[in-house]
C-alpha cells in the first residue's frame, strides 16, 4: 500500500467512524474499482478494499518501550522427563497447599529431576523450596541486570555478583564445609544488608554451629533488628551461652516463666527432682506461658532451676499437659543445645506411645538416622499414623516395603480402603499422601497395588504423589 | 489416563468414576481385541446393570444409563479399568447382542475406513441392506418425485439466503451510514437482529459469525475497535460477493448457510486427504451467543515440510456441560485427515487414527523472520473472509509493554514487527526463549497455542 493510499484509507476511515460516504475520499485506484455502481454498493466495494488493506498491508504498531525479561536460567539438574509430566501435574493438582506442593518438588529433587518451569516456579520468597531452585527464586525476584551466578565458591569479592538465593545456597555450601569462612563473609558482608537480609544470613549459622561462633553472636547483641538480636541469642543459647542472668528480678521472663512450673519430688528411696507445668487460674495465664516459652531458653530456664538442660529434660513430666509439652519441645528445638535435643529425642522414643510423637517438634534438628528411628516408631504403632504428616524437615524417598510390613500399618490402611467410614478413609488419604513422599519407588509400587487390592480406586487422587514416586526410579 | 481426562465432562465426572472402578462394580467385564472394543455391565442403584461399550480405537461410547453428562461417569469407569487393570477384561468369543445393536447403530467418529464410506455412510450393514431393499422396491417415479423435491428445497434455500445477502448488504451499508463509532458502541443489538433475520432466511452460518463480532470486538482496546469493524464488515462483503458469484462452491455455502454433514464429506472425492503424524497443539472452547459450544482442537502436521495444519471443529450444546474429542494438547498421533473442501483447507476429520507417536521437536520450517504474518497474507489472497488463521511463528519471544500487555517478537528482528497477544501470559513465559511459537492470528491478536523451547514443549492453549 503506498503513501496515498495509506492517507485516503485514514480519512475514509475517519469518515466511516462518523458515518457517511467515503467514495470522494478514496484513492484513484480504490475508485476505479469502486466506481459504476449504485451508492451503497459503491461503498461496501470501498469498505472489502479497505478490510483486505487492513488485513494484508498494515502490521500493528509495537510500542518502543517492549520490555524483556532476563532468560529463565536452566537448573543444575535435568528436567523431569516428558512422559511423566502428566503424572507430575496431577501430584501437584491434588497437593492441597503450598507445603504438600514443596513435598512434591523435593521428591522430585531428592531422585535428581527438577521441574518443567511452566508446571511449577518458586515464588520470589521461597526460602524452602531444594537450593537447586535458587537461580529461578532470584529471577522470579525479578534482580534485573547481568549479575552472575556461576558456580565458583562465595568470597566477599564475589559478594555483589551473587542474586540472593544463589548467594544463600552459596553460604549455606560454605558453612558446612568451612565454618569460619563462612561465618567471616557474613560478619563481613551482612552488616551492610538490610535486617531482614541479615536475618536469612545469620539463620544459615546454625550449621556448623560452633563455639567459635559466638564471639561474632555476641557482637549482634548489639544488633539495631530485634529480630536479629532474638535470632542470635537464640544460637548462643543452643551453644549453652545464657541469655539472660539467672538471677534477675521478677521483670525477668526466665523467672516469669519458672513461676508458671512446679518443682517437686518423687521416688520412695531415691527421691529425685520433678518439674511440671503448674496449675493456672486462667487462660490469660496460660497464653502468657506459651508466650515464655515461645521467647525464653532452655538454657536460663535449667539454670534458674540449678540443673543442666538435660537434667531438665529428663526430670519434666512429659504427659501431665500435651500443649505444655508441645511448648517444651518447641523451646527445646529453638534452643536447646545438640545434646539436648538429641537426649530429648532419645528419650521420648524410647518411651514410645504418645511422648515419642512429641520429637516431631524436635525434626529440623535431628540427623537423619534419628529422624528414620521416630518415622518406623510411628508406623508401627498405628494410633499416631496422622502424626506423619506433620513431620518436617525429613528426606524424600528411603522408607522400604520391609518398614511398612513390619507393623501394623498396612493391615489398618487395607482396612480403611476396604471399609465405610468417609472419616477413616480420608486419614488413609492423607497418610497414602505422605508415604508418597518418604517411600522409596519400589515400595510406592507395591503399596499403589497393596491398597488397589484391598478396594481402592486405581484413579484415586490420593495415589498421585506414590504414582509420581513409583515412576521416577532413582537419581 | 490423560485421554480420560480429557474426555471427562468435568471434574466431578471424573472423580465418581474414579469411584466406579471397584472390580466389585462390575459383575461383567469383557474384551475384544479384534474389534477394539470393551464392554462391561456396572451395577448401578437400578435392578438391571448398566450396559457400558467402549471402542478403544477412536474413544466412542455408549451406556444405557440416563446420565445427560457424555461420557458418562460408567464409560469413564470402565476406560479407567481398561488403562489401569486391563487383565480385568476377559477376552470374549463373540460380542452380545447389544454391543453388536451399538455397533450397528453408531457413526464412527475416528476411524471410518475411506474405502467403505461412499454409499455406507457408516451405517450398519443390516441398515445398508435395508437401503438397498428400498430402493429396489422404490419405484422411478417416486425417485423422480424425490429428488424434484430435494431440488426444489435447494432452490428455495438459495433464494432465501440470496434475499438474506440483500438484507445483508443493506444492513452494512445502514452501518456505514450511521457511522461505526455507533456500531461499535451498539454492536450487539445490532448483530443480534441481523443475525436473526439471517437465520430466519437460512443464512445459518453467517448469521453465527455475525453474532460473534461484538465479542471480537470487546476483545480489543476502545481505539482499535473501528479498524477491526472495518475489517469485519468488509469480509462480509468479500463473502457475500463470492456467494453470489458461486452459490454451489462447498466451502462458501458452509460460510453461509450450513455445513456438509460428515458423510458427504468422507464421501467427496474431491476431499484432501492427507496421512501423516500429528501434533495437537491446543484447543480452544468457546460458548457462542447462540448457546451452542464450539471445541476447536487444532492440529499441526509434522511430516509438512512447511507448516500445515487442521482444525477439529465441535459443536455442542452448552446445556450438555464439557465435552472433549478426547485429544490433549500435547498428544502426536499417526493418522489419516480428510479436509473439508476449502480454498485453504484446514477444517478436517480424522477419517483413521493408527497409533501414538513418541514426542520429539517440532520440525525445522523455513520462516520468513521478515514478516512473520506472510503465510496469513498469502491464505487471505484467496480467501479474504478467514478470520482466525493458524500461524507458526520463527524464534521470537515474550515481551510487556508499559501497560503490562504481551506482544511477541521475533528474535531475529528486535525493532520490528510486534504482535499484541490477546491473553494474559504466564510469568514464566517471559524468560523463555521461543524456538518457534503456534498461534492463530485474529487480524489484531495473537491466541497462543503451542511452542518450543529450550524447556521443551509449552502448552499455552
């Protein structure tokens, strides 16, 4: 279309949108063709020319200001097979939130895949998501410009060309295999970020913890975040450094919180010290004890009591108040020292039944083998099954056929399947959910046709994550 | 599983299905390898079982329940058993009876072989006997009194809808005179009235394609929508023109009054039929002014050595719920299309599917980086009046504008053409490097079906 043409198109066109004839108005051309008919016709003759003209010879105007994203970084490890996208996307359709989703990714993740981006992305703030994910949580977080996020170890040099997610996968690498380095860089560097960043920094301390560290957790003390300040008192507190002193005044919450648990004895021969929770005469207490708990340490706590943390441990009467327990074993995973929480954890199992499902608290901070010991207690006795689910921080994939034959747990999920009760077959669900994420792929095989078996549908959405788990075989 | 999905009329379909699929269910389920069809009888809450039939070679179904969702939570069971426990099925000497009424009855939907269908049209053999007895007895004169009738309808249709391309032309020039800024604003009135005389005059097709204006207009920013009045109108006019020129040309009398029915087109010879393997890219559904849903699933044909592709078009109404022709985006098949006769064929029939084909790229076509509408342009030499036009798209990419709209680009020509995409993207789109992209072009807007990228395979339809 030439230049004419283009000019008698906008004005015919401008007199098109207020109505009335264009003929005068067309190009020479436009009218020849138009010309020798009545009017009307003359006009839908000029109005196909100018839709054809529009169609072919016009292309939309693009604005100068297109923006482009960086490209979506490729991950470390390959993606998910094809064929089992399918069965990944309806894993994660039935995984009811943002918890049961991650369940999914780290499945996939612990066998060596990661996920297709269009079927699931981490969000900008995804602190739990596998570390292999860290470059798409920084390019979700939209950090624009030519930033690397190469794979050549974090040095305070180094320190700005690192995203943040890369930078914390980084540091996290870095303290586990050299502690001091890593403890350098963020002494270094993080004091120049703002709080909630140095919170994340000072968080990755926990491992590696050492005494070595706490000279640098003492300076935070000094921190201007409150957070930071708790953060780092917290860690000084599991490395058995008291927080506050034990002999403070009544202003003190350490002694605030003594005041709410009863010291006592028991024993005929050999009498020994006792501590339980004491009996309040409000909720407004007890809110105010789960707020002590909730803030204080093991560490003050034993000491405004003269006893060591697992002298502590060992004399609280587990069983005399689950939510008090509950606060306890909380209080002692936030702060308590390996050796307690280790003790804590052995104990409880040990005694087995309802105790045992209070380690569940204790999870991020147990090693692997101890975690595997509390997962087989549970199977076994069939009463906690639900308690599974509530389990965090626990690796993918290792749990085998033998674990879930020796026990009771498969004849109760043989009798839910097969039975009526709409309440018991929703809580064989959810445990068929979770067995999904902790069975190895040859169990999940064979659980899929245990339970099939025993009645229930092959289509079951509940089977999705062990059909997923079943079909990826190894790393 | 995906095929079942996908045939489920909703999710809730599915989920009862799922239920079904108990072995204790199912006092009866039988096979035939030959046939490719299984059948069983589920035990609903009636005295009698359901009688369920599947034919697993092209996913067509019957059950005597009186569900009004198709398929119907039975079927879906029962493919479910087929795909998950298939040893359930005992392989049977011979079909019962009502499996054998089914087959009978039933139009295949996918696997009409070509050479049976002039004259059988589908229809059973017991049917076709029935046909020939009649006609045998029919006498010449009642055949001469029959097809003088046939005759005489068809020229009453084509005087009728000549009358509706009159009203036709006047009502675009009323709009003319009355300005388009008017139009636009009251478009839907009055599409909605001409739409009605049209079909009142049996200018059935058009008058559907009238009814849709407004929306593609809505569709778009309150500056554009004159243009894209002109444009709509003015194929109007091309159509109407060609019409007048030849009534009896199939692709136009589709465009205008009604579409061949299947038959007629498995029986014309003139047909395209092209055998190869076969992406489906994306589908589209759409509920229609006129309360009918339309399931476009458009395929793409990897053995082209440019890019060619065919359109599965469905119509049904909205008051049945979801239906599906059973294809996912996604799947690759080896079959068999016949195209409705068309200056550029797209709309088809799978006349017989042989099998899935293994996922791999798409093949290497020669783009024109240039101007990546050129294959629109050339189509619309033919056929001025296509609307939306099937277009692959060469490397390119995802970009926003300040207003937060997508556009594609290409990636070989960053500062020239655009296209504005009609849909909102993904985020994740937008890292995306785009080896080549499917998409049907409306004139003003990209829809999005398929890609490729360093991802792999992107469904986007």
């Amino acid at each position: 279309m030439n230049e004419i043409e283009q000019t008698g198109l906008a004005t015919m066109r401008d007199c098109w949108i207020t109505g009335g004839t264009s003929f005068d108005l067309a190009p020479a051309a436009w009218k020849d063709i138009a010309a020798g008919a009545n009017p009307d016709e003359r006009e839908r003759r000029l109005l196909a020319i100018a839709a054809q003209a529009l169609e072919i010879a016009l292309r939309p105007a693009a604005p100068k200001t297109l923006k482009r994203r960086p490209p979506l970084p490729e991950l470390a490890l390959p993606m998910l097979p094809e064929r089992l996208r399918p069965i990944l996307r309806a894993a994660l359709k039935h995984a009811a939130d943002a918890r049961a989703k991650s369940r999914v990714v780290a499945l996939v993740a612990s066998r060596g895949f990661v996920l297709h981006p269009m079927d699931w992305m981490p969000a900008a703030s995804d602190q739990t998501s596998p570390d292999v994910y860290a470059p798409w949580i920084d390019w979700q977080a939209g950090v624009d410009g030519e930033k690397h996020t190469d794979r050549e170890q974090l040095t305070a040099q180094n320190w700005d060309d690192f995203y943040p997610a890369a930078r914390r996968s980084a540091l996290s690498d870095l303290r586990r295999t050299a502690p001091a380095v890593a403890r350098e860089l963020i002494e270094t560097k993080g004091s120049s970020e703002p709080a909630e960043i140095r919170l994340t920094l000072i968080a990755l301390m926990h491992f590696g913890l050492g005494p070595d560290d706490v000279p640098f957790l003492k300076s935070l003390s000094a921190d201007r975040s409150g957070k930071v300040r708790e953060l780092a008192g917290r860690l000084l507190a599991r490395l058995g450094q008291h927080g506050q002193p034990g002999d403070g005044g009544p202003e003190n919450p350490t002694a605030e919180l003594a005041a709410f648990i009863t010291e006592g004895k028991s024993g005929f021969i050999r009498r020994r010290t006792t501590y339980s929770p004491a009996k309040l005469k409000s909720p407004a207490q007890e809110r105010r004890r789960a707020e002590l708990f909730e803030t204080c340490n093991l560490v003050d706590l034993a000491a405004r009591f003269g006893v060591t943390e697992p002298d502590f441990i060992g004399a609280w009467q587990f069983g005399a108040d689950n939510n008090v327990d509950i606060l306890v074993a909380r209080m002692v995973a936030a702060s308590g020292s390996d050796a307690s929480v280790t003790h804590m954890a052995d104990t409880l199992v040990a005694e087995g039944g309802k105790p045992a499902l209070f380690v569940l608290h204790l999870m991020p901070r147990l090693d692997s083998r101890r975690q595997r010991v509390l997962i087989r207690l549970i199977l076994k006795d069939t009463q906690y099954l639900g308690a599974l689910s509530l389990a965090e921080g626990i690796e993918a994939g290792w749990l085998d056929w033998a674990d879930l034959t020796n026990g009771e747990t498969l004849p109760a999920l043989r009798a839910a399947v097969a039975g009526n009760d709409d309440a018991v077959k929703r809580g064989a669900d959810q445990l068929l959910e979770a067995l999904g994420f902790l069975v190895t792929a040859a169990a999940a095989e064979k659980l899929i046709g245990d339970v099939v078996a025993a009645g229930m549908a092959p289509s079951a959405p509940s089977l999705g994550l062990l059909r997923l788990n079943a079909s990826l075989s190894g790393p | 599983m995906k095929t079942i999905e996908a045939l489920a009329p909703d999710q809730a379909s599915l989920s009862s299905a799922s239920k079904l699929t108990r072995q204790s269910n199912w006092p009866r389920l039988e096979k035939s390898e030959q046939l490719g069809l299984i059948w069983g009888e589920c035990q609903g809450s009636g005295s009698n079982p359901y009688r369920v039939v599947v034919d697993t070679g092209d996913h067509g179904y019957k059950c005597t329940c009186p569900s009004r969702k198709f398929p119907c939570k039975h079927t879906l069971a029962l493919m479910w058993i087929a795909a998950t426990t298939p040893a359930s099925f005992v392989a049977a000497d011979s079909t019962p009876e009502w499996v054998n009424d089914w087959l009978g009855r039933r139009r295949k939907t996918t696997s009409q072989p070509a050479a049976s269908v002039p004259g059988a049209g589908g229809k059973s053999i017991g049917e076709a006997l029935r046909d020939d007895e009649s006609a045998v007895v029919e006498d010449a004169a009642a055949i001469e009194r029959r097809e003088a009738a046939q005759r005489k309808r068809a020229q009453d249709t084509r005087s009728a809808v000549s009358a509706a391309l009159d009203e036709l032309d006047q009502w675009i020039s009323d709009q003319l005179r009355l300005g388009l800024a008017g139009f636009v604003d009251n478009s839907s009135d009055r599409c909605r009235r001409i739409a009605a005389r049209l079909v009142d005059m049996k200018a059935t097709a058009l008058a559907g394609r009238i009814d849709e204006i407004p929306s593609r207009l809505m569709g778009l920013r309150s500056e554009e929508r004159p243009d894209a009045a002109i444009r709509e109108l003015g194929k109007l006019v091309l159509l109407a023109k060609a019409w007048r020129s030849t009534p009896d040309d199939a692709e136009l009398r589709r465009l205008v009054s009604t579409s061949e029915s299947r038959e007629q087109v498995l029986a014309n010879s003139d047909a395209i039929q092209v055998e190869s393997v076969w992406e489906v890219l994306g589908e589209k559904i759409e509920t229609r002014r006129d309360g009918l849903v339309s399931h476009s699933t458009w395929l793409l044909d990897l053995k082209s050595a440019s890019p060619r592709f065919a359109l599965l078009l469905d119509y049904f109404p909205a008051s049945a719920g979801r239906r599906s022709n059973a294809f996912t985006p996604g799947d690759r098949f080896d079959a068999r299309l016949v195209f409705y006769p068309a200056r550029q064929p797209l709309r088809a029939l799978v006349v017989e599917r042989k099998g899935d084909v293994l996922s791999r790229e798409w093949p290497d076509f020669g783009f024109d980086a240039a101007d990546p509408l050129a294959s629109h342009v050339a189509k619309l030499d033919t056929a001025p009046w296509l609307t939306d036009c099937p277009i692959m798209l060469p490397p390119g990419a995802i970009l926003l504008d300040d207003r937060g709209d997508a556009w594609w680009q290409s990636a070989d020509d960053p500062h020239g053409i655009a296209l504005p995409i009609a849909d909102t993207v993904s985020p994740t789109l937008l890292g995306l490097d785009l080896a080549a992209t499917a998409a049907l072009w409306s004139g003003s807007r990209l829809h999005l079906l398929a890609a490729q990228s360093g991802f792999g395979r992107l469904d986007l339809s």
